[in-house]
C-alpha cells in the first residue's frame, strides 16, 4: 500500500520533555483537555510543520471539549470485531505487577489514539469549524507513573529487534515501519512484546487484521462525529498539515493499526490475568 506509513517518523519527532514556549504549552492544553498523561505522536509530528500544531489544536479543541470523542470512541469499539487474542504458556511468567504498569500504559495510548481518530477524523471528512465555545478548563493533575519515554539509543539492539517486530503488526511494510510510540513506551519489557508478536501474528497473516481496519474505516464514514455546524473552512491550514492529517485517521496502517492493536493487547493482558 503507497504511503500508508505516517509521514513523520514518530522516533524522531520532538519528545514532550524537549518542548519549550508555545509548543509545550499546547502540550500541556493538549493533555489537560484531553485529561492523559502524555502526547502522542500525530501532535508531536504536528509540531515540525510550521505553525501546525497551533492551527490545528485550535480547531479541534472544541471537539475534545464536547466529550464527544470519548463517548464515540466506546461505541466504536462496541461494534467492531476485534480479534480474540491467543495465549500460550509462557505468558503466565509475566509478573503481575509489571502487567499492571504495562497495562496502564496501554489503557493510556488507547484513549489518546482513539480519541484523536475520533476527532481528527470528523475534522478532515466534514470541513465544517466546530460551533462549541473553547472555556479555559481547570488543570488536572496528571502524575504518570510511566517510565521514561526511551529514545530508540536507549534501547538495547535485542529489546530494538522487538519492538521492530511487534510494530510491524498490521503493517504493509513489515520490518521497514515507522515505530509507533506505544511500542517504544514498552519496550522495558521486551518478552512482552515477544508474547504479543506469538498471539497476533496469525492475525497479521491470514488478513484477519486487514478486515478488522477496514470495518473500523467503514465505522467512521458511516457512525464518526459528524460536524455540520457552521460553515467555515479551515484555510489557514497547510497543505502538509492537512494530508498528514487525512492520511493518519484514513490509511489502515497509522492510526486505526494502533487503536485495534492496543485494544487487542488489552483483551491479551485480561487473558492473561484469568
């Protein structure tokens, strides 16, 4: 599939801890609004493109603000049919207390993955400039117990190898995939991502996953938010901006990869548990 990895490279771009000015402090509205404890990699991508991020946060926020996103994002996943994981043994050697932040990390990229397809879907299929009044929220204190977003130098060659493999899930490019965030995240437990690569990629092969993106493709154009309000075009966006936004919500392999995927890995880590 031509173009279908994300056009920024989710490695590379600008990490939360090395924003500063009016980019950290979007960072920061970002994760207010959205109430998690970290960004991810579409508005860090978002941040290399000339005044991008601003442009585009501000667009959007009204949305986030609606509670919409959340809400549609549960239904979603109510009505789509994800894989059920497979497990084996050697799963049950994962000590339950690294389950529990591995866990929490997951939980955590699946709501600001699924809300961002959510919203930044709405935005590009509807050209329509919501009509919801951005309010000045009050700040929520958010204390991730997350460890440490490793750059890729940070992690050794054999964890490296792991993380390649898992992220190539769902992925026309295998191996040569850009890395999703979520993967590096975890990559301080290796022979998980070990398990999941064994319990899904009978999935990646047989096409299984290939449907389950289509029907959450479909979901979107036929149940998505739907933002008929008033009609104002967003021209102030960059022609960049713009496609990298349309090709993240709509190609298979950006972010619906990362939303079916996770979600998936939750169901593992439930069965896991039993």
């Amino acid at each position: 599939m031509p173009n279908s990895d994300f056009s920024y490279d989710p490695v590379t771009a600008i990490n939360e801890d090395a924003a500063k000015g009016k980019t950290a402090e979007i960072f920061e509205d970002i994760r207010n609004t959205m109430n998690i404890p970290l960004i991810t990699s579409i508005w860090r991508g978002l941040a290399s493109m000339d005044n991008s991020l601003e442009d585009i946060w501000s667009l959007t926020k009204p949305i986030y603000l609606s509670g919409t996103p959340e809400l549609a994002l549960t239904n979603m996943i109510n009505n789509i049919n994800l894989p059920t994981p497979n497990i084996n043994n050697h799963c049950k050697g994962i000590k339950k207390s690294d389950l529990i932040h591995i866990e929490n990390i997951i939980t955590a990229y699946n709501k600001s993955n699924g809300m961002n397809l959510m919203a930044l879907s709405a935005l590009v299929m509807s050209e329509y400039k919501p009509r919801v009044a951005i309010t000045n929220i009050s700040s929520k204190i958010l204390v991730p117990t997350f460890p440490k977003l490793r750059n890729k130098e940070e992690i050794s060659p054999e964890s490296w190898i792991k993380v390649k493999k898992v992220n190539s899930l769902g992925s026309s490019r295998g191996l040569d995939s850009h890395v999703a965030t979520l993967w590096r995240h975890l990559s301080y437990w290796p022979d998980f991502l070990a398990i999941v690569y064994d319990s899904f990629k009978s999935f990646h092969e047989n096409g299984d996953l290939e449907k389950v993106f289509a029907e959450v493709l479909y979901y979107l154009n036929t149940n998505g938010i739907n933002l008929r309000r008033q009609k104002i075009k967003y021209n102030n966006i960059t022609n960049e901006a713009l496609i990298t936004i349309k090709n993240y919500v709509s190609m298979p392999n950006q972010v619906i990869r990362m939303v079916v995927l996770g979600n998936m890995t939750l169901r593992l880590i439930k069965n896991i548990k039993t």
